[in-house]
C-alpha cells in the first residue's frame, strides 16, 4: 500500500494537494480514500487532455472531411449530404455544416450540369478567343477581364501566361453569332489590341467526364 502511495506521489498527488484540489490525509487507515482521489483526479486530468486531443483530431478530420466532400460532389453535385454521409461514413449534421461553411465562404461557388450540346437538337456552339490587351494603370487586367466577362455569350475568361493575355470562352447558337459578339462588342475594346478566334468542332472529354465513350472494334485485321 505505501508502494502505490508513492507511486500516486510522484505522479502528482503533492502537486494536486499545494494548489488546493485535495485535502492532505496522513494515516494509513485512509489510505483506500486517498488512493480512489488519486485514481479519480488523475482520470480527469487524463480524460480532458484525451478531450483536447480529440478536438485537435476533429479539427484536422474536418478539413480533410471537407476535400473529400468536394470530389464526391465534383463527381456527382446531386448527391445529397445524407448520401455523402453514408459514403464516407460520416455523422450527416457534420457533412451538412462542412457544405454549408465551403458555401459561405465560397469554396462551392455554384452546383452545375454538364451538357453534351451535341445531343441536344438546339445544338449550342461554343469558340475560344485568344485576346491581347493593353493592362490598364492601376488595375492591370482586371478592368478589362471584368467587362468582358459580364457578357452573357462569355462563359469562360482566363488570364494566361504566354504570347496572349486572356482566354475567353464564348457560347452562342450559330457561328455567326459568335463571330458578330467578337466584331461587335470585343473587338472595339479600346484596350484590346488583337483576337484570334478557335471554334470548337467537338467535345471528347470536359470537366473529367468523357463525352463518347468508343466501343472495342472486334473485327479481325487484315494484312495486305
């Protein structure tokens, strides 16, 4: 019994007693009392110090929570917080606060739908344009980026590294619709120097998701 006492000592039992958070008991016929506060005060003190790891863990757990929401909803934006749940074996109150925080703060900017215009019989055309400016003092590209891309027909505007500054995305139903937004309302930018337009002929892949996918070609090859 005096063994475990002074194991309970040294493990800091004196240093519990000096800052008044237990009384001092000098007689071995209360020693099983001292020996169950010793054991009690020493689980708290291990049990918050586990609470604080815990919360460290969590803190960790959700942000990494947090990226494996987002490929989940790349790959499929209509799973809802009670399916991403199940899938990562999650608590859904958890899920649903992290989507929430990623929207507040912007991470999930807008939930969207890929369309393969090409099967669609109001067949949409889509062009990239390359386009050269003259930064403007005190702004840079930015002015210029944002007036381009507040028109509706732009869907896209990069700013690139390279022999061009900007790479805008522009949709429109015919090509001549496309060819007139580039005549008509980017061209005479003043601060446009010059454009080069690229049409798109067909879409194999966007976003990571394939268009077509080809079939194996089972026919035999022939030597000529």
């Amino acid at each position: 019994m005096r063994q475990l006492l002074h194991y309970f000592q040294v493990d800091g039992f004196d240093e519990l007693v000096k800052a008044g958070g237990l009384p001092r008991f000098s007689t071995l016929q209360d020693a099983w009392i001292r020996c169950n506060i010793v054991f009690i005060a020493i689980s708290h003190r291990r049990l918050v110090s586990f609470a604080d790891d815990l919360k460290n863990q969590e803190g960790l757990t959700m942000n990494e929570r947090k990226m494996q929401i987002l490929e989940l909803l790349k790959e499929d934006a209509r799973r809802s917080a009670e399916l991403i749940a199940t899938m990562l074996d999650a608590p859904a109150a958890e899920v649903k606060q992290a989507i929430a925080e990623m929207e507040q703060d912007h991470v999930i900017v807008k939930y969207a739908t890929v369309v393969n215009w090409s099967k669609v019989e109001d067949e949409k055309v889509t062009a990239l344009i390359e386009v050269q400016i003259t930064p403007e003092r005190g702004r840079g590209f930015e002015g210029i980026a944002e007036r381009i891309y507040l028109y509706p027909e732009v869907k896209s505007v990069y700013l690139m590294s390279g022999a061009y500054d900007l790479l805008v995305e522009v949709q429109g139903k015919t090509l001549k619709d496309v060819a007139s937004f580039v005549s008509n309302k980017l061209s005479p930018i003043d601060a446009v120097l010059s454009t080069k337009t690229f049409f798109i002929l067909k879409k194999y892949k966007q976003d990571g998701i394939i268009f077509e996918e080809h079939e194996d070609d089972h026919r035999l090859l022939v030597s000529p």
